[in-house]
C-alpha cells in the first residue's frame, strides 16, 4: 500500500549541482552561437544555460562523486550524466544523493534501476499488461542453449546501455546460431545482454515529464526510420551520424491514445520518475505495439527525440527543461526563488511527517514471518547435494547451499529462486527477501535486488539500494570514509579509455584494483606494483577489460575485518579479525577467497588501542549507511607504526558458516544458526515483521 502523501513546507532552491558528462571548462560561458567541440558539450551548454536563467546559482561538474563532495553546499541535483564509465550510471548517481540525503533528479534508486534495466523494465511491462517482445537475458558464464527458446530474427542488446550501444551490424541475427556468436563475444567483454525477438515495423517514441498532482505530461509521438534494412537504430546511427534516420511526428490520434495508456499502465509499474523517454516498436501491418525500454536519462539536446516529442522545435528546449526541473523541484517539496523570498522567513528543512518505524510512537504491530524467497546464485532448486566448488564461482555454491540449509532448518517456509526476475514473479507468493545474490555483471547487482523489492512491496534483507551502490563503489566508499575522518590510503581513480593519468603523485609500492570489484576479484600476486610504469602497465590490463581501477597507496602489514549487525535500540559491532597470507604483501587475493588456495590464518586482533579506533569508525559508518541490517568493514593495520586504514565496506557481504563476518561475530561456524536468525529477526523488526513461533528461542548476544 503507497503511503498517503504528507503536508510539505515548499521553499526555494538556493544552488544547484549540475552534473554532465563534460568538464565545466567544456561549456561554461558558452553562448547560444558558440560552436562547443563534441556532442556532449553541446548538450551541457544549452542544459546550463537552461538552468542558470532561472536565477539560481549553479555549480557544474563531471564528478558523480561530487555529490558527497559539496554535501551541505548545494539543496538539489540536476544529472544529465549518460556517460558508460561504468554501466546503469544513473543508479549510482541517484544512490549517491540518496545517502548524501540530497533532493535529485529521477533521484529515486528503486525506479531509475528499474527503468535502466531492460530486462527489470520488460517483467514491469509484462505485469502492467503492456505488450513486450519475448527474450531472454544472458550473463557472462550463462549456458547459451535458451536462445533457442526464440523466434528468429532477434536483436541482442546490452542490457543497461543506452543510445543502442551494443546494437551495430550484428546486433540483428536471424538463428539461434548466429545469436551464439555474438552473445559469446559480449560475454567475453564480461556484460550482461538479452537476446529479443525482432518485430519488424518502425521505432515509436515519447518524452514524457510526471508533474506530480497533474498527471504526467505526454508528449507527441515521433517516428523514427532509418536506412537499415530492417529500420533498426543503430549506434551510428544515433551517436556518430552515420547513415540516413528520418524522424516524424505522428498526428494519428488513436495510436496516440494506446500510446498514452501504455505509458501510464507501464509507469505505475517503475515510478516515481520526474522524465523519461519510452520507445515502442509498431509493426504497422498488424497494427500491434510492443513496449522496447525506458530511459530515464534520456539525451536533452535541443535536437534530441525527447525534446522534439515534448516540444517540436529545438527553440523551446530551455521551457522544457524548466518543466523538468520544475517536476524534480516539486517532488522534493522544492521550488524556484520568487522576489518576495527575501523578505520571508522560510524554514530550511522539511518537517518530519511522523513518527519513524521502530520509534516509541511508531506502534507497529510486528506480523508472523510466513514465507521467505532466499535468493542466490545458486539457490538449490531441487533435492541435489550440496555444490563444494563451482568452476567459475568456487566456493560460492557451497555457501548458498549451507545458507539455505540453515534457514530450513530453523523452521522457516523457504522458497530458492536464482534470479532477480522472480521476485517480480514470485512476489504474491512470499513476504520477505533474503538475497545474497551476487550473479549480475554490473556495478549496482546488489542495489538492483532492494530496488526491485522496493517496487513489488517486498521487505528484504541488507539495505536500502543507495547505500549498496555506494560501498559497490570502491572510491565512493573511499570519499565517505575521508568526510567522516576516517584514515584512508591516498589513491586516484582511472577509467576504463582514461589518458594522462598522475600515477606519479602517489608513493610506491600502491596496489591496482578494480573499482566494482568484490571478494577480491582480480587481485592477484601482481596487484602490488613499485613505480609508475609498472602501475601504468596494471592499469593497462584492466582498461583492455574496459573496467576502472583504483590506484592506492600500498600499506604494509595486515588485513582486519570487523563486522557489524544490526540489534534492537542500536547496533552490535563484532571482534576485529587479523587475516595473514602467503600472497605477496599479505594481501589477499581472488584464488584464496574464492577457491581457497594458498594459505589463510585467521586471529583475533587483540590491540586496545587499535580496537577501540575500529569501534569508532563502525559507529560513524553506521550512522551513513543506516538503516542496515549487517554490513563489514576492511582495514588495514601497519604493524610498524600502528596506523588504521580504512580499505572498503561490504554491506552484502559473505555469511558462510567458515567465513570471517561469522568468526567476527560468534566465533565460528558452531553458532551459525544464531548468527542468521540474529540477522534475520533485526531486518524483520525493522520493517514490521517477526520471526514464528517456531525459531523464537533466546539468542545469545554477540559482546
């Protein structure tokens, strides 16, 4: 049930973060006649312009990490940033003001991830009953025999990409052969992509704008044909204007009114979006309309589709974006100054609307837990043994397998599924999620899973999406950790087709990761490198993966992990962990977390002093990244000069029964039922649930 909405103080907006794709210098001071040097950069400036003729003070920049940056300086969010340094960017920007607590543009996570992802945005379609082509979604390491489950021709497209991205000469295939061919290239570059039934016809697009109280704002319907042979757009087509597209609008106005019902039905389904761009493929000769995908940042150049629906001509592209800046403005119970502003006294908060759940006032009546969907990549399905090792995961399926066990054994009405897809599927049929789900190739995997709980209704276990984007994200969790005075080694950030990098600015030795990587992935004996050529040659590895790296200054001495869950009236925080290896550095690497080879040993850190830091530094993440039901903290320990450094948190991190979150909290794998029901019963308190009678026994305290 959607809460009923509460009365707001609506007060004006005093400065504007307005994030691009573009350096500031690209643009700024640009006038309407200037000729900008790319694409981007002509976006940016008419965008620019369109905000600071408001009025309003406007910061520019191209940094999403600037969010947390100018915290405080700035009351809303203005992105336009469609860039792919890293895919489903827009979910990282709206997390990233989700726990900054800055209002935003399309700043709700739940509905951008849903929006962004293809696949996610089709199961919406489906259950809105708006008419979508079949497909099928394939990850890297998927076996390829469901594309025969197709009719053919069929397109096959990245899944979170944007401006037809992964669509190019091949992108059309006519058997499920040659769909073989080009899934097994795309899973070599390690993306995720869905093969779609073909539907011959032509492209139908609209812009729209969610003015909140009136309705959402639909505008024209703008075909789109091009000189492929089967009318398809292509990313030449649409970024490097190769080729003939011919775009018209539609006058036809019954087509406009399915369109219209389409787009509300669908849009009930992901929002609360302030602006998106829905595209349709209509195969005239059946008159039959099938829903491709939405985008929520959709291009705002004066000449893009998304203006030309909303407003025919380029000219009127500063009163479009005022209209959209008017609904993200509004969402937020914000708005833009007026002369009378200053003589007035306007609060500079919103009132809280209420008592919070859990809160004294909050009365919540905690129902029966009745049935749980356990979500994991290797969710048992049937009554097959349990996995050891799996050839590309390692010892990941025999954690879900041990995870899965423990939750039947506590009593619990458990049903496995192994793909997020079924929570939308299943929803009707379970009343909460426990996800560990770690199987998508994409930055935000995790705050995908919380944002589609989020929109079917479902409790679930961990966090809010913005808070697992943002410790996803090695730098992000980095800059957090600075602003909270948490000491962290110095490191720059390179993306994946980055030049001209400042390696020499770091001291040597430092160690190259990947930026979205977990459980060490792709850490390995060469991670730690002693100058900058042979940190430029590391960098060099991943960029030829397309991937961006983190390049950080090399603490000696040894790895402590501290875990945290959460408990009633607070937190608990668990004992420091030392992890010592026999990988170089006392590092640890991907071969030893994964698949357990070389040496690992595992002791209590019994410092006072060092401890007692460590408590203080999970009591001030705790705080950013609340509410949370468990999460884990890395640092590194100097032993020589007794420093703390803070390496990464893990909000989704690894419960197996032999892993370190389990040995940190109860000492080992003998108390591991406690340990999940421990977890399990805070998230359900929390959100309004309790466990049945059946697991209710007294659970020893962690301290």
């Amino acid at each position: 049930m959607r809460k009923q909405p509460i009365a707001r103080f609506v007060r004006p907006v005093k400065r504007i973060l307005f994030l691009s794709d573009m350096m500031p210098e690209a643009y700024v001071g640009l006038t309407a006649n200037d000729r900008p040097s790319s694409f981007e950069a002509h976006t940016a400036s008419h965008l620019y312009r369109a905000l600071t003729s408001t009025g309003v003070d406007v910061l520019a920049t191209s940094r999403p990490e600037d969010i947390l940056t100018y915290k405080g300086e700035v009351d809303f969010v203005f992105s336009a940033r469609a860039s792919y340094d890293y895919p489903s960017v827009d979910v990282p920007v709206a997390s990233l003001c989700e726990v900054a607590g800055l209002p935003c543009l399309n700043g709700n996570t739940f509905a951008v991830a849903m929006a962004r992802d293809k696949a996610l945005s089709k199961l919406a379609a489906i259950r809105a009953g708006v008419p979508t082509p079949d497909w099928v979604t394939i990850q890297p390491g998927d076996a390829l025999d469901r594309l025969t489950e197709l009719s053919y021709p069929a397109v096959i497209k990245w899944t979170v990409g944007g401006n037809s991205f992964s669509i190019a000469g091949d992108g059309l295939v006519a058997s499920a052969e040659e769909a073989v061919s080009v899934a097994r290239k795309w899973q070599r570059s390690g993306l995720t992509v869905m093969a779609e039934d073909f539907v011959p016809g032509a492209d139908l697009i609209v812009g729209v704008i969610d003015r909140g109280a009136k309705g959402l704002l639909i505008g024209k319907v703008v075909r789109v044909d091009t000189d492929h042979p089967e009318n398809i757009q292509t990313y030449e087509h649409k970024m490097i204007g190769r080729g003939v597209r011919r775009r018209t609008v539609l006058t036809d106005k019954e087509l406009y009114k399915r369109i219209h019902d389409l787009v509300h039905r669908l849009y009930d389904e992901i929002k609360p979006l302030d602006c998106f761009r829905v595209d349709f493929r209509w195969n005239q000769e059946e008159d039959s309309l099938h829903f491709l995908e939405v985008n929520p940042t959709a291009n705002s150049e004066p000449e893009s589709i998304f203006v030309q629906s909303l407003a025919r001509e380029p000219k009127k592209h500063r009163a479009v974006m005022l209209a959209v800046l008017d609904a993200g403005l509004s969402r937020h119970a914000l708005r833009l100054p007026r002369p009378e502003d200053a003589s007035q006294a306007i609060p500079d908060r919103e009132p809280v609307g209420g008592p919070k759940v859990n809160s004294p006032a909050a009365q919540v009546t905690h129902k029966p837990l009745r049935r749980l969907l356990f979500l994991a990549q290797f969710a048992p399905l049937g009554p097959e043994t349990m996995a050891e090792f799996d050839q590309e995961w390692g010892s990941l399926s025999r954690y879900h397998h041990q995870l899965y066990r423990t939750l039947v054994e506590l009593g619990l009405d458990v049903l496995p599924a192994r793909h997020p897809e079924d929570l939308i599927r299943l929803r009707d049929k379970v009343d909460f999620v426990f996800s560990v789900y770690e199987g998508a190739r994409f930055p935000s995997t995790e705050a995908v899973v919380p944002a589609m709980c989020e929109a079917a209704g479902l409790p679930f276990l961990g966090a809010r999406a913005g808070a697992l984007a943002l410790v996803a994200d090695k730098q992000l969790c980095k800059l957090l950790a600075s602003r909270l005075g948490i000491p962290t080694p110095n490191w720059i950030r390179i993306g994946p087709r980055e030049t001209g990098f400042a390696l020499d600015t770091l001291n040597y030795p430092c160690i190259v990761k990947w930026q979205l990587g977990a459980n060490s992935e792709y850490i390995d004996g060469d991670s730690i490198v002693a100058d900058p050529a042979a940190a430029s040659a590391k960098v060099s590895e991943f960029q030829a993966r397309d991937l961006p790296v983190i390049v950080e200054e090399f603490v000696p001495g040894t790895n402590l992990t501290t875990a945290a869950l959460a408990s009633q009236g607070g937190f608990q925080v668990g004992q420091t962990i030392r992890t010592d290896t026999d990988a170089p550095g006392n590092i640890q690497t991907y071969e030893q977390k994964m698949f357990d080879k070389g040496r690992r040993s595992k002791s209590r850190f019994d410092d006072a002093s060092g401890n007692a830091r460590i408590q203080t530094y999970m009591a001030k993440l705790h705080e950013e990244l609340r509410p949370v039901d468990y999460f884990r903290a890395d640092f590194r320990y100097n032993e020589a000069t007794g420093e703390i450094f803070f390496l990464e948190a893990n909000i989704q991190c690894n419960l197996d029964p032999l892993g370190t979150f389990c040995l940190s909290t109860v000492g080992g794998p003998d108390r591991y039922p406690d340990l999940v029901r421990d977890i399990l019963a805070g998230s359900l308190m929390r959100q309004g649930l309790r466990l049945p009678e059946t697991t209710l026994r007294a659970v020893p305290s962690l301290a």
